[in-house]
C-alpha cells in the first residue's frame, strides 16, 4: 500500500481543465463508459459557473493533478438543508490508497457543511471493493439499492403500447 503523500485539495478553475481531463477521461475508463465530448464539454462549464450548484475539485501532488471529485446540491423531501450528491471519485492508479480519497471526501463534507448541507451521498459499483473499504470507515451505507431508466423515449414508447 502507498504511503500517505502531501496533497492540496482546491477548486477546479478554467485554468485546469488540460489537468482535469485525463483524470476525467481514466474516471470514465474505470467505469467502462464513454461520456460523450459535447457532454463532457458542458459538465466542465457548469463547474466553472457560480450559479451553477455543480462543484469541482482537484487533488493535486507536487505540480500534478492526482484526483478529481465532483459534487452537487439539491433539495431533499427529508431534511430542511440541501442534500450534497458526491457523484465523480477518482484517484490516480499510482496513488491509491495514500489517503488521497479520503482528503478528496473530507474536502466535500467541508464544502457541503459550509453550504449548510443536511448529508453528502455517493454510489459506488458493487464491485468497486477498495474504495468501499475506504468507505466503510468514512460513512454508513445506507441499505437503499439503485434504480434507473436511462432511456426515456424507450420508456415513453413502453408506455403507451401497454393496454
């Protein structure tokens, strides 16, 4: 296991974007997706846009970006303060496990206490194992199991074929 490192957290500003990206772009491979150009182009935009309730920051080790994460408020139907959605983690391969995502999530519960957040919520895959040791330590797992439509036009078309 690597040895805790110095790191600095701070905000994605438009002056980071060519160190953003590769992190972005081996976030998306870990995953096995592919988030389309226009999408990530418009992403990188809503962080840099104060009114904007999307968040970025970047983790950054003697010059070099190292890790990346992504946060976004919104209202809940169960607390009176916003909820934080911790929705992009992602820590270079060659730093895992130095402490780097944990600094990157104390980073958005600072961010979200500050913003008068009720909670800070991720997901994480079923199969992302190392991480959610990491997690296990830093939050509760919640018991509540995922669900999405990601196309609705199918659904919409489903729909209506019903009887």
């Amino acid at each position: 296991m690597p040895t805790a490192i110095s790191v600095e957290i701070r905000p994605a500003s438009a002056a980071d974007h060519d160190a953003w990206m590769p992190l972005w772009q081996a976030y998306q491979r870990f995953y096995m997706t592919n988030i389309p150009a226009e999408t990530t182009e418009r992403t990188w935009q809503r962080f840099l846009d104060a009114g904007e309730p999307m968040h970025a920051a970047l983790a950054w080790h003697e010059g070099e970006a190292i890790g990346l994460v992504h946060w976004i408020y919104h209202r809940s139907c169960w607390t009176t303060g916003d909820s934080c959605y911790l929705q992009d983690l992602f820590v270079g391969k060659a730093v895992r496990e130095s402490g780097v995502g944990r600094r990157l999530i104390e980073h958005v519960y600072a961010e979200a206490q500050r913003a008068g957040c009720a909670r800070v919520y991720w997901l994480t895959h079923e199969t992302n194992t190392t991480a959610m040791r990491l997690y296990e330590r830093i939050a509760e797992r919640s018991g509540f199991v995922q669900y999405r439509q990601d196309d609705l036009q199918r659904f919409a078309r489903s729909e209506r074929e019903q009887p």
